[in-house]
C-alpha cells in the first residue's frame, strides 16, 4: 500500500515535470475528466449539459485502450447506467445505454475567405444528421485584436449551409458552409480566426444538443492581401478536376493534357486531384506540365478514410472551386475522359468572351464511342494514333443533352456540383449549342488496354449493337497540332508512354 | 504566478481526498488524457491506435464544456492539425480534420439468456455504419469465478448480427446480436458478466477500428435459474404490443383489451409498450388489467432519444421477444387496432395446438372500414356501442393476404419482425384460413372522435367511394359476451371511458 501510493505520487510528479503549455492542458483535462468521473454517480437529466457528452468520452477513450492493451480483462468502468426500473406505479421504466461514436459531426477539409466580410467552409458531415436531423452551423470570427486579459471582440452569424450533393447515399455527405458577416472582420490586419460552431441539434440523440467547435481558419496578423477581391484574376480559365481514382491510362492522361494545355492557352492553370489514380506512370505524365508551372496536383488520398459519394468528389470540385475563385476569371468542372471543343475560326476566348454576362454556362456532350474505329487504322497502325486521333464514331441516339458540363465565373458562385452549380448570383444559358461542346470517350480513361476493338469502313452512319453512329473525324482532325504543340512545350520525353 | 501555482495544487489536493475507487478513476483518466494531449504533439498514425479516438474525446468534452459555459472565448485546444503540406515532389499533400460525433456506435436497450451458453443483445447502431460499412460484434463471456489478483476466466465468439428492419432509412437501425458460446458459460452459479465489443470496423473512418466494450449483462453469483430453461413456460399466450404513440382512444384500448383476455384466457399476458401514446386516460383503462396481472407497462419514452423506424418498434418487439421468451408458450404481434379472431365451435387454444408442429403462423387480415356503420346504430344509439360491434362493414376489395400478423413459439426464435420473423428455427405455415384471422380497424385507435360516419342499410354487398363492401356482423355478435366479460373481471369501472 505504502508503494502504491509512492509511484501515484512519482506519476503525478512525473506528468508535473513538464512544460508550462502541457501543465495547463493536462489540469484542464484531470478537470474535464474528474468531471466526467463524477458525473457518472449522478442521476442524469441533472444538469444542463448531459453528461453522455462525457461519457461519449469516457466510452471511446476506454476503447481506444482497450484496442492497444489485449482484450479487456480489466474492463474499463461502464458508462453511467440506466437501469432499468419499476416505478411507483408498476411501470417498467426501460433505460437506453449509448456507446461511442460512429461518424463525426463534421471533418473539415478546407475554409477560404471570399472577400471583406465572407468564408467559405468545405467539409463533410454525417449523412444522417441531415437528412433525417436539423444539423446547424454558426460561424464566429475571433479577432486577434484584444490586449491581454481582455476578451477579444466577436463576431457571430447564422451559417447557411448548402448540400451539393443532396440524395446519394453515404456515412457522409458534403457541407459548404457560406459565413458571411454584417460587416467586415479582419479587414484591419490585426488577423483573426474563424470558428464553425457545428451543432448536432439532437440528429444522433434528441436529448444532446451537441455542438463542436472547428477552427476552420486562421489568419496571421497582416496576413490578408484585401487587393485579391477586387485585382483582375491571374488566369483565364483554370480546370478543377474531380476526384481520380483507379488504373488510370497513362497516354490517355498525357493526350487529355497536350490538348487542354494547347485549347486553354498560356493564361490556364489546371488542378488535378489524386484520389489514388496517380500512380508513377500517371505522375510521369503530368511531371513536365507540373514543372512548366500549368499542372497542380492536389493529394486528397486521406478522403478515402470517409465512405461518400465517388470518392468525395463534391467535396473536392467545392475545394478548388473556393481556394481558386480568385485566381481565374473562368473555372471549367469536367472529367479527364472529355474533351472540350470549340469550332474553327473561333477561340476559347472569343466563346467564353460571348458568355460573359452569364455567371455560369452548360455545355453539350458528343458521346463518342470507347471502342469503333477507323478500318484505315487497322492492322498495328492504331497503336501509334492518340485515343481522340482513332475513336472517330460519334453516338447519335444518346440525347446530346445528357450529362452537361459546365464553366462558371467563380468569383459569384457559393457552390458547385457536379454537372452544374445550383448557387450563383447571376444568370446560367443553356444555349451554347454550336459555340462549345465537348467529346466524351467514356470508359477509355480507366482502361488501361488499345482502346480500338471494331475496325469499321462506314464514312456515314453506322449501327453496332443497336446504336446508330456517325462518323465524326472533328477531333482527328486537330490531332496533328496537339501533337506539334506537346513537342514544343515539353520535347519528346512522354513520347514512349504506355497505355 | 506563485498564486497561480498554489491554485493548481489545490485543485489537485482536493481531487485527491476522495474514496480510494475515486483516486483510481481519476487516475486511469488522467493517464489516458495525458496520453491523449501528448499524442496531439505525435505524428498521425504513430501508433497502434490512432489518436483520432481520443481527438473524438478532446473535441466533445470540449463541446460539452462549451455548451455549459457562455460561448467560446477561451476555445478548447484544436483537434491535432494535419495542415496541408506541400510536398518534395511539389504535390500538395491535403488534410482533413475529423471532429465529434453524429451517431452512437451501440445504444444497448437490453441483453438475455437464453440457454447455457447463449445470449440475445438488442440495440441500436448507427445505419450507415451497417448499410455502407461493416459493423461487427464480438461476445465475451467474463466469468467472476478468480480469485484475487488472478485473471479471470473469459470466453469470446463472434456475435450473429441480425438486422430486423433493414431498409429502412433513419439514423439507427436496430441490431440483434446473437452470441453462442461453444460450451456452457455462467451455468456453475459464479455469475459472471456479458460484454458485447462493438466494432465499427472503419465506417465512419477508414483509418479507425473503434471498438466499444458494451457491459451487456452483469449475473450476480448465484443468480441464473438454469431450470427456466426446461421448465414449462408460466403463460400459454404473450402478447409483445408495439409502440405505442400519439393521441391513442382510450375506448378503443378498452375494448381491445376486454376482447383480448377473454379470447386469451386466465394463462395469458399482454406486454404494452408505451412510447408516448399511454397519457392519463389510456392509463386508466390499463390500470383495471394491471392490477389484475394481466398487464404489464413499460415505459420506453426514452428510445425517442433516438431516431429509428416507427419509434423503434422493432427493437422493441425483440426486446420483448427475448425477454419473455421462456415465459410463453406462444407470442403473438398485432397492433391494438386489430382483433384475432377464432371461428366458433374451436378455442384459441384448439388452434394454436393444431399448429403446434409449427414455430410460427401468420394470421390472414379481414379489413374492416373504419366509419361505415349500419343505420339501425344511428341518431345517437352509435355512441353506446363498441367499435367492434358497430364497424361491421368489410372491404372485400383489399387482398386479405396483405398485411399478415403472425404468433410464434418463441423458445425457437433468434429474432421478430413486424408481419413476421424471418429468423426462426422451425417451420413457417401461412396455410391457417378459416381456422384464426385478424379483422383490423385501421385508424380507429388514434382517432378520438366517435368512428361512424355513414350509416348504411344494405346488408350484403355495397361499394362506397369506389370499394366495394360486405356487411361482416361476426365481431359485432361477440361483444355482448365481451362487455359481460368485463364487468365480471373488473367491474364497471371503465364503463364511463370516453372515445
């Protein structure tokens, strides 16, 4: 007995014997905890903040043990129980005992400024806590600007919450948080921080309204460059890819590069997102564009710990829509299998200067086919020919107006979807036929294999398999300068790339 | 400062003259939170468990705190920041920071014996966490039988999940947890304790195995009657009701309940669960049935705490399944706005033991209307009679194969639906026409107003609103011998119960 207590006390002495910061972090949580610890011996209901709160905690940490010792031979202590009872009146009063936690409330991937006075908050939250619970946001800015011992200045505001992607089925689903205040804060260099205060409103359990407290950004005094919201973009036109995923084509990817890099011109910048699609040959690929400053490559890999739809991709377009918003007077959203196309005699520029007014435009698909080509091309010639060079069979039954892509004026959208942004100020058209229009070779991508397997003679319309084809040669016509254009920018080095 | 040092070891001088079990929680929790605020300061998967399971504490007793206190001047130290970073190769590596919690991992209602070595669990978990991810359970039987200082004896095995009411989309889903031991555990009468380690096994992070250790059962030494088990069951009929909610017609339950006994007879019992439905008046007309033992309440209110299908009535009808499982010959599911019904010249009992070979029969419906009546009941005489006895007319357009009720015997049932178990042991007949069925008076139970609202001569066949009707008086013939029933079991103490 009289060791026991002696090595309490060397513990204590121990834990002690550190740095002011921990002293003050470990009081902070020997009282939550102590807390916790009494609270378990008191009825519940008895205080404002229930104490599943805390044994929430109590459960998890135990777990967490649990998990790192073998199996437990020495149970960690029980959450405070619920037992049940016979009332008074011959009622079986039945208690319910919650254990630990299934999803988070919220993960933050990301919160932009959007000018003097708004945020924006990318995250994702548990899918059920907002279909089936009130789940609510409350942004707070934390200003810097406070002598010490004073209580610095605070500014709150409802949250207005927005789901790209409402209606697909997951553990999580995705969150832009739109914080915009009365009136600027932080605007006066003394930085600050902004705080999402994400309340659950009862979604996992109507008795706990329970409510954590992300800091979703910081900035450092002098930090804020106010100039950005108001200088004219750096680029013209910046590509947010979606989440890549797979056993991406190598050449596929290199051909998808030479050609936007060529359409989008010198003022583009385009940001991929590997999702565990770039693998090394992948990443050989768009190496000479990373170092000719048009490619950024974005890890997002750590999604993966958090089942949403395809990969997080709403997460992720919603990321780049905001980090990016002031650096590109258009953003253009579609996948690596698509290839955007302007008519001759006109230039992305001159397109998208037509469209100007509009905040957002759509733009009609060409569903072109992943395996018809050109008898010519038989024979091992189409080994040499690029994928958009030799698919020159273009589905004609498939409605053109299926699955849109689209661009947008970033600086007035609140967030993006997939096939279109639902939340801009400013006008969307629809009416774009004949100006753009975009190839899709579906399934190419992710196919790591020649994708020619029919060799065809028809110059008109054709039908396999039911579908009726025309023969479209628009894209192998401009093969020859994407080609001429790669070996300027980059010389011949993605010349021997695989499929 | 030399106050500010004094303070703190105060607070930890108070912290430290409690009972001895106290000195030893705070000391377990202080450990493991120290553990927690120096992982902080560690890498991300450094270690065996991650420290995202004590993040999750960190954040939500710091929520808690929060909530207590005005908001956050002083906020709660971040969550472990995994800031973006970029990387050698120019890659930007991106991070995402998980915080609190959305939904339990388990919320344990009950657990039972059944047998030597077998045990039912009945909970609540996370939907998500079971639709798209893959939660599991393992049992482990902890015996008391060691002597001090000795580990004592455990036995594990994998618990069977059965998932009743799959499908349906809420926050829970309920979840039946079969736990079979290979031999015999707790039967040498040294008690012993059941716990259920619930695994999320990644679903709500992939990163993350949280297990949480469920104390599922505790047995005092000496406490299981293991005779139960083989003995004759008290009851030949048990009735598991569902929940019970909303604005319930105290009449309607009244006679519901006189039907119910006097069809079941003096062996029988009628397990009520009240989920907010059971408000004064519907308690006294329980009260009489309670008194006389033929009644049992529980008051299950607090599942409201957590949003699954119907006020989680599958979790209670397991719940009552498991629990009364050796207390009954045979247990019947219906709701209380339906009425078995067995033909005259055979008894409930001549048929239940003509389908004795069987572990479950389902009983077919007669849908009655809920405001046709016969207009010899009308200008005020309506009013006296009972709802069985005036609603006699019945839809012989709805298929009387939909909608099935159904009886089983529960010793060879693992779990129980609502139209019926789909985990039995035994046979299954539906082939029970013209020997039982149930007339259902839909609506007529949570309608407080007198049900008849259209009285009808006809006395075969008559269509109404485009369904066709036949005059069904066989109820109707009954209730005479039911309200003497009645009279003779309780008096005529309910007789002034208003609709």
């Amino acid at each position: 007995m009289v060791k026991e207590e002696r090595e309490k006390r060397m513990f204590v002495g121990v834990a002690w014997n550190c740095a002011a910061e921990l002293k003050f972090l470990i009081t902070a949580l020997l009282f939550v905890c102590s807390l916790a610890t009494v609270l378990q011996f008191l009825p519940s209901r008895f205080s404002l903040f229930s104490s599943a709160d805390l044994r929430l905690c109590v459960s998890n940490v135990s777990a967490a043990a649990a998990e790192a010792a073998p199996p437990p031979e020495n149970t960690p202590p029980p959450p405070p129980d619920q037992q049940d009872e016979v009332l008074e009146s011959g009622v079986m009063k039945r208690g319910f005992k919650p254990y630990g936690a299934a999803a988070y409330n919220f993960v933050l991937m990301s919160a932009y400024r959007g000018g003097l006075s708004t945020f924006a908050v990318m995250g994702l939250s548990s899918k059920p806590l907002h279909v089936f619970g009130k789940a609510s946001y409350q942004c707070q800015w934390v200003s810097h600007n406070a002598t010490a011992g004073e209580q610095p200045p605070i500014a709150t505001v409802t949250g207005i919450k927005i789901l790209p992607d409402w209606g697909y089925g997951h553990v999580y689903t995705v969150v832009v948080v739109n914080c915009t205040f009365p009136s600027p804060v932080g605007h006066d260099g003394s930085g600050g921080k902004l705080l999402l205060l994400a309340s659950t409103n009862g979604g996992g359990d109507r008795n706990l309204n329970l409510t954590d407290i992300v800091e979703a950004l910081i900035e450092p005094p002098g930090s804020v460059n106010l100039s950005l919201y108001t200088s004219p973009p750096k680029y013209d036109y910046l590509y947010c890819g979606s989440s890549l995923y797979g056993n991406l084509s190598p050449e596929r990817v290199r051909e998808w590069l030479a050609y936007h890099v060529r359409l989008f011109g010198e003022r583009s910048h385009f940001v991929i997102h590997d999702a565990g699609g770039v693998y090394a040959p992948v990443m050989e690929v768009l190496r000479p564009w990373i170092e000719k400053g048009y490619v950024t490559l974005h890890d997002i890999r750590d999604q993966e710990r958090f089942d949403g739809y395809y990969h997080n991709q709403f997460l992720i377009v919603n990321d780049c829509l905001h980090r990016y918003k002031f650096d590109a007077k258009w953003m253009f959203f579609f996948d690596v299998d698509e290839f955007i196309f302007v008519p001759r005699k006109s230039t992305i520029k001159s397109v998208t200067d037509s469209l100007s007014d509009y905040t957002q435009f759509t733009i009609e698909q060409m569903t072109m086919s992943n395996k018809l080509c050109l008898s010519e091309d038989a024979a091992g010639k189409s080994f040499r020919k690029w994928g958009f060079e030799k698919l020159v069979y273009r589905d004609v039954k498939t409605g053109i107006r299926r699955d849109r892509k689209y661009a947008v004026q970033p600086r007035n959208v609140f967030a993006t979807g997939v096939h279109m942004s639902q939340n801009t100020a400013g006008k969307t058209t629809h009416k774009t036929e004949g100006r753009i229009k975009y190839y899709h070779y579906h399934g190419t991508i992710s196919d790591r294999r020649e994708p020619c397997r029919q060799f065809l003679n028809a110059t008109t319309t054709t039908t396999v398999d039911g579908i009726p084809y025309i023969m479209d040669t628009t894209m192998r016509g401009v093969a020859p300068s994407v080609k001429r254009f790669e070996l300027k920018m980059i010389g011949p080095r993605l010349q021997r790339t695989r499929q």
